[in-house]
C-alpha cells in the first residue's frame, strides 16, 4: 500500500517538474522582452476589465461632500450594483487622445435609493467624474425652504455629517440666474419641482457649498458610474510633507461609506 503511494506522489511530483520546465523553456524561447510585453499586456487588461466591471478608485477633490467626505479622501466605487456601464471612451489614460464608441448598462442588482452616494459623468462635461447624494428619485417633488428640503412635502433629514457654511439665508422671492431651471428660486429656496423619469436629484452635503442638481439639473440615469464603497485611504494635504505620518487620517482608512 505504502509502495502505491510513494510511487504516486513520485508520479505526481515529476508531472510538476516537467510542467515547470516546459514553461521554462517556452519563456527562454520567447525571450525575455516578448515574455515581459505579455506580461504587461496581461496586467493592462485584467485591471482594465477589473476598472470596468468591478470597483474604481476615486479621489474627492473638492468640500462639496464634507463632512461626510473630504478633500483627500480616496474611495472605492462599487461598479456593478447599478447596473455595469461599458466605456463611451477609449484612449490615452490622462490625455486628449480617442474617440467616442457606443456604450450601454447591463442589468443591476437594483435601482439608485434616497441617500446613496453615487460617482457619475458631470452632466456639462461628461469627461470628468462627479459625487453627490441622491435626494431624489423620478416622479419625487423636490423642495427647499429655507435650507430645508423636502421630498414629496415632507421634510427630508440631513446626513449625520452634512454641515451648512452661511449663516445668510437667500430671500425666498430672489432668484439666482445660474439656478436650474432658471426661476426654480435661489440655493436656500428652491422649486416645488418634480424629478422626472430617468433622472435623479443630487446635492451635496456641504449644501451652503455644492455643485449639485440646483446649478446644474438633473442626472440621468445614463451617467451613473457606481456608488462609493468604502475609503480605502485618506489624507490631509493641508499638513507639512514633512509631516507624512500626521498628514494620514488613520482612522478613516476602511470606513464604509454611509
């Protein structure tokens, strides 16, 4: 019994050197430059596919978002639950060269909900990568009061760490030119309007200090990318470099997002 198995794992053993050489020797013969341009290659599309299906990293470049979110924060974007949206753009990462291709969404896990934090295309330049809360979705009537909203007549509670900047409060019968659409009111009182189909309301929790749906209407569903995951680091450029270790805010690395 003893002698069967010996001979096997003897079997056994010698299948896995001669697999090893074999991939040692097709490696010498393809030479190392070609065996590297393959790894390379390899490399290059699986974090491609990964960045497309799966989960991308975003970094939060602005206060809008704060106290929730902030400047330095660095998330990850969960890809697939709304829904995978193929690239509309293929080219040079970082620069200006490409060209436009035919996207489409595959089906989701579900639907965006009120108080997901999304990452989605800027809907005036679709080049660059937004993140706001939803607050709305189709059919609800939006409405703020001075600096309340309310969703559907009811007052919608703030975030736990949304925050506003300015004490002054914009008189309800003033009406700020760059608000969408022009005469919905100002950035403390807004609307009553109504969020139509395939499109979502979004505001930022630093509500006295956001770009969001009051400047620039409302996001449709077909610029959603994903919604944030988690914060998977987190720094403070404020601080000194020399002050590497104080500028990490440690204990926001592997905070969900809420």
């Amino acid at each position: 019994m003893w002698t069967i198995i010996v001979k096997g794992w003897k079997a056994y053993w010698g299948w896995l050197k001669k697999r090893r050489d074999k991939r040692i020797a097709r490696r010498r013969a393809k030479g190392a430059v070609r065996d590297t341009l393959e790894f390379i290659v390899t490399l290059t599309i699986m974090v491609f596919f990964i960045r497309t299906t799966v989960v991308e990293a975003y970094r939060i470049p602005s206060s809008s978002m704060e106290d929730t979110l902030l400047i330095g924060d660095f998330l990850m974007v969960n890809k697939f639950l709304y829904g995978i949206r193929t690239p509309d753009w293929i080219g040079v990462p970082f620069t200006g060269l490409g060209f436009d291709v035919p996207h489409t969404r595959l089906p989701g896990i579900r639907e965006p909900k009120r108080g997901d934090i999304i990452v989605f295309k800027y809907p005036k330049d679709p080049s660059q990568n937004y993140i706001k809360r939803c607050v709305g979705l189709p059919g609800d009537t939006i409405e703020i009061r001075n600096k309340i909203l309310f969703v559907n007549g009811k007052t919608s509670k703030d975030p736990e760490e949304a925050k506003y900047t300015d004490w002054r409060l914009i008189p309800q019968d003033m009406k700020q030119r760059e608000i969408v659409p022009y005469g919905a009111g100002n950035r403390d009182n807004y609307g009553p309007i109504i969020v139509p189909d395939e499109h979502y309301f979004m505001m930022g929790d630093n509500r006295d200090n956001s770009s969001d749906s009051r400047y620039w209407g409302f996001l449709s569903h077909d610029l959603i990318l994903g919604k944030a995951l988690i914060i998977y680091f987190s720094w403070d450029k404020f601080i000194p470099f020399y002050r590497f270790y104080d500028s990490i805010r440690w204990k926001r690395i592997a905070s969900l997002i809420e």
